[in-house]
C-alpha cells in the first residue's frame, strides 16, 4: 500500500462522514412504496364514467389510425391528432392518487407510533428495575459513554439464545437483553459488552425508525403491489383492444407493475442488511478494536438462509467480519442498487407525465403544469441520488480510483431507459402505431449513460466549493439552495433526455416509416435538441453559475460575493450601457437634425439655438458656445420652416 493510500485510511475507515447508505435506501423504498400507491389509488378509485371502456377503445383506434396513417409534416389547415383523438380519458386527477397516498402513511405513522407499547405487551419484556441495579448502572455507563440518547432497558429472561434487540420511537428508545446474554454479563464482560454497543449504535444511526416504516410500509403496501400487477394487459384483453398500439401499452403497464414489485421487497431487504453493517461499524469504533466483535460471527449459522445475497434481510457472518476488517464497501454503489434507483425515478416520471393530470382549473396552463411537475421532480429526486453517490465516492476514495464511475452510472442509464421508456406506455403505443420495435433504446441508454457521467463529474467539481456551508452553521439551508439549483439544472437537460423515444417516433412518422430506426433517432435528437435549445442554455447558465453561488455563500466570503455580483451584473450592465449609448445616439441625431433646421432657416445663427440641448448624461452633439458669446434665439422661425 502506498504513502496515499496510508494517508488516506482515516477517512477511508470513517462511513458517517457522508449520509450512510440506510439512509438512501429508504429514500428509495419510501419512493417506490408511493410511486405503488398512486398508481394503484389512481387505476382504482379515479372519478372514471361507466363508458370508459368504450371511450378508450375509440380514443385508442384513432390515435393507432392516426400514428399509422401520417405521413410527411401535418397540414397546417386540418387538425391535429390530439383535436380528433382527444385526452386519454383513464386520465386521473392528481389530487386523487395524492389523497390515497396521504391515508396510507398516516395509517403507517400511526401503527409507527403505538408499535412499541403493543410490543412490550404482546411479548410481556420486563423492565429492568432495582433488583437489577447493578447491570442497569453498566448499561447506563455504557450509553452515556456513547453519547446516546436516553433508553428503556427491557429483559426477557426466558430467552436463552446470547442477543438483543433495539426497538422503540422518536422519544421512547427501548433495547431489550435475553436471558442468555445476562448471564453471559459476568463470564465474558467483552461480548457482553459488545452486543449491548451493537444496539447502542442502532439508537445513535437513528435507523430504528427507519427499519420500523421499512417493515411496517411493505406489509400494508405488498397486497396493493399484487393487485396492480395484472392492470395493464388484462385491461386491453377484457375490453377487446385488439390494437398493436394499446397491447404494447397494456404490457407496459404490467411490466411497470412487475418492476415495482421486484424493487419493494429487495429495496426492504438492502435496508435492513444495512442498517447491520452501519451498526457493526459504529460499534467498532466505540470498541476501538474488533476482536471482540469479531468473535460474534465466528460461530457458524445453524439458521437457513436464502441463496441470494440479495434476499436477505440480515446479512451473514462472513459478510459482516469482512466489513468490519475494511468498511471499503460502505463508500461504493453498485449496478443494481443505481438500476433500482433509476427504474422506480424513471416510473414515477412517467405516472406524474402521462397517468395523472392536475386540477382542470388551471385551463390551458394545466399541461404545462404537469409537465414541469413531472420534471422537476425528476430533477430534483436525481441530482439527491447524484449527490449522495458522489460524496460517498469522495469520502471514501479521496484520490480516485479507475472503474468507480462504470457500474452505477450504465445501472442509473438503464434504469431510467426502463422506468422512462420501457414501461412508459405512451412511449411504446407511440412506437408500436408507427411500426417500430424499440432499437433507438441502445442508443438512448448511451446518451442517458454519457449524461450521468457528466453529472457525476459535475457534481464531484461543485461539492468542494459548497463544503464550507454545507458543514457551516447553515448547513440545511445551504442543502435546500444547492438541491434546488442542481434539480433545476437536471431537470432543464431532462425536459430533452426524457422525451427523445417519443420524438423518435414522431420523425418515423415524418419520414413515413422508410427510414432505419437509428436514423429516425438521431435527427429526432438533433431537431428536439434545437428545439428545447432555450433550456439547454438555461442548464448550462446554471452550471457556471452554481459553483460561483457556493463560493459566495460562506458567511467571511465578501470578496467573493462582489465578484459575484459584478460577475452577474456585468451582462446586464452592459446591455444597459449600449441602451444608454444608442439612446444618447438617437437624442443626438434628433438634436443635430432640429439644429441644420435651424440652419437652413436663421443663416446667423450658425450653431442653432441654445434651447436645443442633449438630454442630461449624454454629450451635446453642438458647440458648447460662452455665455457672453453665445447667440441668441431667434424670437420667432420662418413659416417655411418648423423647429420641431
């Protein structure tokens, strides 16, 4: 190892530096778990007529006639697909599926909230009290050692097995002690010792509520994921929608809903595995040497556990002693967990761009709305997921390392071609009623692969020049400011990235479907990249400007607050000052042309009137004369000439 790498293996060996990966797994699981709700409350309980079946069957045939049918620009006289075809009329009002998703966390707050007394009752844990004075002042030393907040400590004496168990809410932290690790108190101090840190470091990480909602939110939300699966084929099917188009939509449907499926219970899985490693971590570092955490997992596991790593709620001992000999791990994503990321992004943006519409108040603005919704979001919720991976990247790896950037960003790309193309049913009907099968997908990965990169890199050049506000004193706002600049930023270069496969099959049809597939997709980019060309130069003004805003912020950076503002203000001054020099230019034609009337009018007068004068701030365009010398006016002008 080198003199670096020795250099750098405080940090390396520090995972709480960054946010932990817990904590951006049940971002991700709270996401997906909503993105479920609404598109079940939405399929379900939306305010739909009787004859929908009916209304879709022929909104469907006119878009596939429509699709199929065009060829060549449209004719600016006639109307267009949407004026004969209409709005999707399965379409749900936002407020509807925001309303479902309202209910269900409140039911999941509320069984948060009252769990913990049910669980002591239910399995009748008995409160350590003054019988247990001397284990109870251990204990207690060992909290405040730990700088814990206050706990409820509970026994269960019947339990032989050597464990324990943290549980509780915001407010009442409760760990409870076996039988079995009591005993052990006095024969082995130092696994004793260890195992109560071990649940210490759950109540420090505060992921106790994160694995209680993890766990409480699957359960309720599992059978709603099942119901939704066979929503879209079986939809088509039963109302006889025999159309390429709508089958391919149905499709789309189901296999968002499998998607989602498979991401919940991984998702909750990854949680809980975390939650582990981060603890053993920070157990380690109050026990300043491993070896008695260590000698935990050297007994083997009687227990059967699944085959995949992945379907695992706890992790097994051989991980969990690897990771206390090198947390490296902790710092790094992988492919599939950035996959996830990107499929449950990209179905939550196609649900915001297509399934729902906002309030029908807004009149003609209501679509424009939604789809700055939609984006925004989007924007928003990945230039989070961006950030996190790169300060865990430059947490852990301070001097670089080649391959970091390769899996999570092709698994970000192509979770986002999934969740925003695959499974987007506009998408695929639009391709479907053109006769194309989806090959601009290759390409459209690339792109989406080669802009997450950027971002990456971006992000990785930003971050030192907002570090001092964001380990300041006002370090939350200085995160508010940071995610809405960077969400606008992304969401301005995915207002085009998101929309290329719809635009793909728009030049098909332009092209009238003779054209290869790779070919309708790159001059659809090119054309709609001219054509959203406005916020492509908004994301770049943003991306200049954002490391200049995190330079100024600091509270004792004053000299670069000016800089800032006098790097802001100089366009604007200059366009004000060519203002001001062609306004000036203008008064002084106008004056110069009053004064050769005049000329031509009173020839003793060589310079003019002295009434007529330059406005205030611009130079006079005539001889400034004395005032013992100047001539005065004459008192009235020839009728063949005006002095205005």
């Amino acid at each position: 190892m080198t003199s670096t790498a020795d250099a750098t293996a405080g940090r390396l060996r520090d995972p709480f530096a960054v946010p932990s990966g817990t904590s951006m797994r049940f971002a991700l699981l709270v996401v997906t778990t909503s993105t479920v709700i609404m598109h079940f409350v939405g399929s379900r309980f939306g305010p739909v007529p009787g004859d929908v079946e009916q209304r879709y069957a022929r909104y469907a045939a006119c878009w596939e006639e429509q699709n199929r049918d065009s060829t060549g620009l449209p004719s600016p006289d006639g109307p267009s697909a949407v004026e004969l075809c209409g709005t999707d009329p399965r379409q749900v009002d936002l407020w509807v599926p925001l309303t479902g998703l309202l209910v269900f966390w409140l039911v999941v707050l509320a069984v948060y909230w009252l769990l913990p007394a049910w669980r002591v009752r239910r399995r009748r844990y008995a409160l350590l009290g003054e019988e247990s004075a001397a284990v109870t002042r251990a204990l207690e030393a060992l909290r405040e050692r730990t700088g814990c907040e206050p706990v409820h400590w509970y026994a269960q004496p019947l339990d032989v097995r050597v464990s324990a168990l943290a549980f509780g809410r915001r407010g009442r932290r409760c760990v409870v002690l076996s039988g079995g690790l009591l005993a052990l108190r006095n024969r082995r101090p130092e696994t004793f010792e260890a195992v109560v840190l071990h649940e210490l470091a759950h109540v420090r990480n505060r992921d106790i509520d994160l694995s209680f909602l993890t766990v409480i939110s699957a359960r309720v939300s599992l059978p709603v994921l099942v119901l939704t699966v066979a929503s879209g084929v079986l939809w088509e099917l039963l109302h006889g929608l025999g159309g390429t188009g709508s089958l391919a939509a149905g499709l789309s449907n189901s296999l968002k809903g499998l998607c989602l499926v498979v991401a919940m219970p991984l998702t909750r899985r990854a949680v809980l595995r975390s939650r582990e490693f981060y603890a053993d971590a920070r157990a380690r570092q109050w026990a300043g040497s491993p070896s008695a955490l260590r000698a935990l997992f050297e007994v083997e596991e009687d227990r059967r556990r699944l085959p995949g790593r992945l379907l695992r709620v706890h992790p097994t001992a051989r991980q969990r002693r690897d990771m206390l000999d090198d947390p490296e791990p902790l710092f790094r994503s992988g492919f599939w967990e950035l996959l996830a990321a990107g499929c449950v992004l990209g179905a939550l943006y196609t649900g915001l761009a297509t399934t729902f519409v906002l309030n029908s108040a807004l009149g003609p603005g209501a679509e424009t709305a939604r789809a700055v919704l939609a984006v925004g979001t989007l924007g928003l919720l990945l230039a989070a997921v961006v950030a996190f991976f790169t300060l865990r990247l430059q947490e852990g790896f301070p001097g670089g390392r080649p391959g970091l950037l390769g899996a999570p960003v092709w698994g970000l790309a192509c979770g986002l071609a999934l969740g925003g193309g695959v499974v987007n049913p506009g998408v695929t009907f639009a391709l479907a009623s053109v006769g194309q099968v989806g090959a601009g997908l290759l390409p459209w990965t690339a792109l989406l692969a080669l802009g997450g990169y950027a971002a990456v890199r971006w992000t990785a050049a930003v971050l030192p020049w907002w570090r001092p506000v964001l380990r300041g004193p006002r370090a939350r706002a200085g995160w508010c400011v940071l995610s809405v600049a960077a969400g606008a930023l992304f969401g301005c270069v995915l207002v085009w990235l998101m929309e290329l496969m719809s635009t793909q099959a728009l030049m098909a049809t332009l092209l009238g479907g003779r054209a290869p597939e790779l070919v309708s997709f790159l001059l659809g980019t090119a054309s709609d990249a001219v054509v959203r060309s406005p916020f492509l130069l908004c994301a770049a003004l943003l991306a200049a400007l954002i490391p200049l805003l995190g330079q100024a912020a600091p509270p004792g950076a004053r000299a670069a607050r000016q800089a800032l503002g006098r790097t802001v203000a100089a366009p604007c001054a200059r366009a004000c000052g060519w203002r001001r020099r062609w306004s000036c230019w203008g008064a002084a034609r106008a004056s110069s042309r009053r004064t050769r009337r005049w000329r031509r009018c009173s020839p003793s007068s060589p310079s003019g009137p002295a009434a007529v004068r330059a406005p205030a701030g611009c130079r006079s365009p005539t001889r400034r004369w004395p005032p013992s010398s100047r001539p005065p006016p004459p008192t009235a002008a020839p009728r063949c000439c005006s002095p205005w």
